[in-house]
C-alpha cells in the first residue's frame, strides 16, 4: 500500500490547502470532512467542488495535468492584464490515491464573491430585465478579451459570471480550457469566436427553456444575434479608423471623450496625413478599458465595477458642488473624494445592518441607494436625503432580496 502523493503549487492558503483529501478523486469528497459548501454554478464538462477555508472560498476543478496547468498559466495572465475573470490560486498535480491510483490535478480558483450564474439570472428572474444586461456584458467581455490578443475558443454563458453594476451587468471569465493567448487576434479568428459563441448561447438557452418549461429569453437565435451587433458595435467604435480634415481637430477630442464614456482610455493615438485628410489610427494594445475604475480607485481607494465607479464618481462631483454651496473653499478633486469617501460612503454603508451586507457588494448597495433616494425624491417633491431614504431602502428592496456574496 502506497502513501498518497500529490505536488501543490499554490499562491496562498497553503497549510489549510494541504489538509484537503488529495488521495481521492473529487467526486468522492462528499464522504469525507473536506470543508465544502453548495455554491450554485453552470453546468460543466468536469468534477467541481466548492470548499471554505480561512482565506475564502475557493473552486476545484479536476481536469487532466496538461489542460490544468495550461488554464492556471491562462488565467493568471488575464489577471494580469487586468482583464476581468477569476483568480488562479492554484494547481495540485501528480496526484495518487492510497493506493497507488493515478488522479487527474485540480485547478484552483478563488469563488468571485457577488458573481451570478446565468441560470440564476434568467431561471430566477433574479434581476430586472436581464436579457439585454447580459448581452451587453458578453459582449464587453469579448471585446476585453480580443483586445489583447485572448481567443476564447468556447464563448457561452456557463464559461461566464455576471456581477451587478449600477443596474447592469458585468461578466467576468470562468473557463480558459479551450483558450489561447497571442500577440494579436486575425479577422479570422475573431469572427470563429462570434460563430461559436452564437451556436453555443442558442443551445443554453433552448436548454434551459427546456429545463424549466418555460422561455427564459424572446429568441435564443436572436439572443446570439445581439451579443454579435453589440459585440461589432462595441469593436467599431474602439477600433475603427476615422478620416477628418487637418482644420477639425475637434473630432480627435470627440472620438477620445466617446470612449472615455465607453469605459475606455487610449494611451496614444496614430494620425496619417494624406494631403488636407488625416486618418485616426487606434491599435488594440493602445486602448484600455477601465476608464472609470482607475479614476475612482485612484481618489478613493475603492475598486469597483466600471458602471458603478462612474456612478459614484458622479456623486462625489455632486457632493463637491454642495460643499462649494454651503459656503466651503474650492477643494481638489482628491481632496472632495476623500471627505466624500470619509462623510458619505463609509458611514452610509455602515448604516446597514451587518446581516444584510452579504446581499449586495458595497459599492452596488451604495448605487440602489441613491436611486431609491430619487425615487423617494420624485414621490415627495423634495431631495430626501440618504439619511432619510437608507431606512426605508433597508426594509423594501435589501431585506426581501437574496444573499449573493455566496448563493448557495
């Protein structure tokens, strides 16, 4: 009788990990103390097994060593790309039972806390209008993806999470098993990644119609559809090359601030003169999304989605006008989103009790709160105040809804 072996490559958590019953195969876990939890999840190719230690909690994924160590090496690229998915942790390979048994390795991710599966978002209606919230954020996430040379390979919604954001969605990566990273994507490989996409979101979604008995979207082919003319769209207006006259600067600064409002910064930008034309040239490499994460992370220290960090932002300008208001000293913009950050976010978010915070990320919460404080506003005639508005949005939307820092 051999001893169980296995070798562990892990990022963080290593003396809670190695107590973890590597000697069986994942599906056997349920028989053993392993500390997991039921986290809902799309369906899957493989094994996977949600388990809580003291730094979080974590996914496992057993899948052949080549593929593993491929996904690990994957995902922790578009992590460093700032590129929206989930964390790499881990990888345990050259593993064996007892008994000398050869065992596939575990992928080990960090559970993205806040994320929603599409099958809770379309099967629940756990959101507001959810079919054209998570066309657009597919479709961004491709876009994302693209732009640094990432080919996916199978685009579908159960290789995707969706988190709120300010009312919309956004999707992060789940699954790179199928993935490639290159230098720069052809034509060709971009349009085969559409094609796949829009194959594979009509069978989910004629799928789980057929699982609930019900329709979950108006057409899957048209919801395929969508997620493509966003997805182009989207692509156009990032990429496409402009022609103006030498005397209509204004059409650079016009281009630059309609993807500033997209969520998109560009480092530099390429101008050919062709006689009294010129041509605006952007390069995939150039343009950066984040537009709005990055500004509010940088004057408060709060990461947030991008959606939700433009609406805050818009509230730390509203509050610095008020100051001025009031009679204060013009004050920097840093210095406005600190007392902003100091005055109003923190002690609003403090204002929830403690057993509802799971039920929204802290920046999301702050974004219901201020539109229930409008539209408690536009019922009595007057602005209400957060003060006013947090007790009343604590009682009709935060306390009925379902915890989603961890859906079991």
């Amino acid at each position: 009788m051999n001893e169980a072996h296995f070798r562990l490559l892990a990022r963080s958590e290593q003396a809670a990990l190695l107590a973890l019953p590597w000697a069986l195969p994942l599906v056997k876990w349920r028989d053993t103390n392993a500390p997991l939890v039921d986290v809902q999840r799309g369906i899957g190719r493989h094994v996977v097994r949600f388990v809580s230690l003291p730094g979080g909690v974590f996914a496992l994924k057993e899948l052949p060593q080549r593929i593993a160590a491929r996904e690990y090496r994957l995902l922790g690229e578009l992590e460093r790309r700032s590129v929206p998915s989930v964390e790499a942790e881990g990888i345990v390979s050259e593993r064996r039972s007892a008994a000398g048994e050869e065992l596939e390795s575990v992928l080990i991710t960090r559970y993205l806390e806040f994320s929603l599966p599409y099958r809770l978002i379309l099967g629940q209606l756990a959101l507001p209008a959810p079919e054209p919230a998570i066309r657009a954020a597919l479709a961004e996430l491709l876009v994302r993806l693209h732009l640094i040379g990432f080919y996916w390979g199978d685009c579908s919604l159960s290789n995707a999470l969706f988190r709120r954001d300010a009312g919309a969605l956004s999707a992060y990566f789940l699954d790179a098993e199928t993935s490639e990273l290159q230098e720069n994507l052809s034509d060709g490989q971009r349009k085969h990644d559409l094609d796949v996409a829009e194959e594979n979101l009509a069978g989910e979604l004629f799928d789980l119609a057929a699982e609930l008995g019900r329709d979950v979207v108006r057409d899957p082919f048209e919801f395929g559809s969508e997620v493509r003319r966003s997805y182009e769209q989207l692509w156009d207006e990032l990429m496409g090359d402009e022609v103006f006259k030498l005397g209509e600067g204004h059409k650079l600064e016009d281009r630059l601030r309609r993807l500033n409002a997209l969520g998109f910064d560009v480092e530099e930008v390429e101008l050919v003169s062709d006689g009294d034309d010129v041509r605006l040239l952007l390069q995939p490499k150039v343009v950066e999304p984040g537009h709005y994460r990055r500004r509010l992370l940088r004057l408060t220290g709060l990461d947030a989605q991008e959606n939700q960090a433009r609406r805050l932002l818009n509230d730390i300008t509203r509050y610095r006008a008020w100051l001025e208001r009031t009679g204060e000293k013009p004050v920097s913009d840093a210095a406005a989103a600190g007392r902003w950050l100091a005055e109003v976010f923190e002690p609003t978010v403090a204002a929830i009790p403690p057993e509802l915070r799971g039920r929204r990320a802290a920046a999301e919460l702050f974004h219901e709160l201020l539109e229930h404080r409008w539209f408690l506003s536009e019922k009595a005639g007057r602005d209400v105040g957060l003060k006013q508005a947090i007790p009343d949005y604590i009682e009709k939307v935060l306390r009925p809804a379902g915890d989603e820092k961890l859906p079991l």
